[in-house]
C-alpha cells in the first residue's frame, strides 16, 4: 500500500505549506482512513488480526515516507522497522503527541499574525478598501488584472467580518496592489496613500492589542479590618497576632 491508499492527490495538494503542519494534516486524514479500513476487524480472528497489522504496518511505512521527503523530525530518522518487529501503539503514541504539540504552536501562531479590530476601525478600513476600488476601477489596467485585484479585494473585505483578522492575508492584498505599476493608476498618490493608510489601521490595531495584554494585573484592595481584642486571666490585652498587650490594671482610671 502506498500514501494514495489513505489519502487522496487532491487532498496531497491541498496540504499546508509548512512542511509541520503539511505532516499533521496528513497524519489525520490517513488516521481517519486507517479507521474506517480496521474498525470491522477483528483482532482476536487470525485473518482478520493479520490484515489489520498489515493495514497499520502500511500506514506507519506511509507516514515515516512522508516524514522523510518533509524533512519533519523526529520521524524522519526513524528507520523502516521489520515487517514482524513494528510497534504500531507506540508509534501511534508518538504521533499523536506530535499532532497535539503542532495543533498548539499551530494555534499560537495564529493568534500572532491576527488581530481583532474594533467595528469603528474597520468601518474606517473598508472606507479605504472602497476608495482603492474606485482606483483599480479606473487603472490602466487589463481587464484580468482588474479583475484578479476587485477580487482580492472582496476577499479582504470579507476578512474583516471576522472576529481576528489575518494581517497576513490583508499585507498579501496590498502588495500585489502595490505590485502594480505607477503608470497605471489614474491618481498614484492616492491609491498609495490608501494603502498606506490601511496597513497603517491594521498596525495601529495590533500595537493597541499588544499594549492591552502587556498591562499589569490590577487587584483590588483588601479591606483591613481592626485586630481582634482578646483578655487573658491575667488581664492583658492581646490582638490576635501579638502577645504583648497593656495590663487592665493600668486603664482603669482612663475606663469611662
């Protein structure tokens, strides 16, 4: 069996492009396939407990390949073991461990390279996505050109309906717009200045962000209450955290 028998050529070139995330995405769609190949198998027959390790054995040889032609350490210098010697729970272990460790950097990543942008800034940048519409509009452009930039653009005015924005996705956008030649565009120092404008929104945005969760903790006060009197046989007064105290004898002329 090769890779193609757990996973798809579409699904191959649909992968990630870092080459750790590519083996994670990989790792699960083949998972899935192992489980709808074995789950009717039973283990405790000796034809089907065959065909079910020679299923895992396949898919293990499939997934170290990969490991190897995407350079994914630590699976690929992981030798090809013996038909009769593979350990497929132990693999299965560490996989999973690699899949949950990606899933996590993955996850934090992405939060670095978003930011969320208040309704108030981002009406002020679609202002700007429609002003450089108007531009491309009136470019000196070819109409598939044209027709590739109002695209992006939609695009980016589609990221901003969401709760993070990609500033990923939005400097992609304004580059290629950027990308076009000067000479193109009816009024150059407007379409630049729009530009600048938007990247400078998206910015200020993250600047604000980072400066919310670098904020201290504040914590509120504790109320201090008066230490609490006690009287000893011997008539001293004590607080509940000292032993050292006033003897009764020497306040009774000031008792009322």
């Amino acid at each position: 069996m090769s890779i193609l028998d757990f996973v798809s050529r579409e699904q191959l070139n649909d992968l990630d492009e870092d080459p750790k995330v590519a083996f994670m995405e990989l790792i699960t769609m083949a998972q899935r396939t192992l489980e709808e190949r074995t789950q009717n198998l039973d283990e405790e027959e000796a034809t089907e407990w065959r065909r079910l390790e020679a299923i895992r054995y396949s898919f293990m040889n499939a997934m170290v390949g990969s490991a190897m032609r995407l350079k994914v350490e630590p699976f690929a210098s992981l030798p090809i073991p013996h038909r009769n010697e593979f350990d497929y729970h132990e693999f299965k272990l560490d996989i999973d461990n690699f899949v949950t460790s990606t899933v996590l950097d993955t996850a934090l990543q992405s939060r670095s390279d978003t930011v969320e942008i208040l309704p108030k800034t981002k009406n002020t940048l679609r202002g700007y996505i429609n002003g450089l519409r108007e531009c491309i509009e009136n470019a000196n452009l070819t109409v598939s050109k044209r027709e590739a930039l109002l695209k992006r653009l939609a695009a980016l005015e589609a990221e901003l309906d969401k709760r993070r924005v990609n500033m990923m996705t939005i400097a992609r956008v304004v580059f290629e717009i950027w990308a076009a030649p000067g000479a193109a565009w009816a009024s150059y120092e407007v379409a630049n200045k729009l530009l600048s404008n938007l990247m400078h929104g998206v910015a200020e945005a993250k600047e604000a962000e980072k400066g919310q969760l670098q904020l201290p903790v504040t914590e509120a006060l504790k109320a201090l209450s008066a230490p609490r009197l006690e009287i000893q046989s011997n008539g001293t007064w004590l607080t509940s955290s000292k032993s050292v105290g006033f003897p009764r004898d020497d306040l009774d002329g000031d008792l009322p």
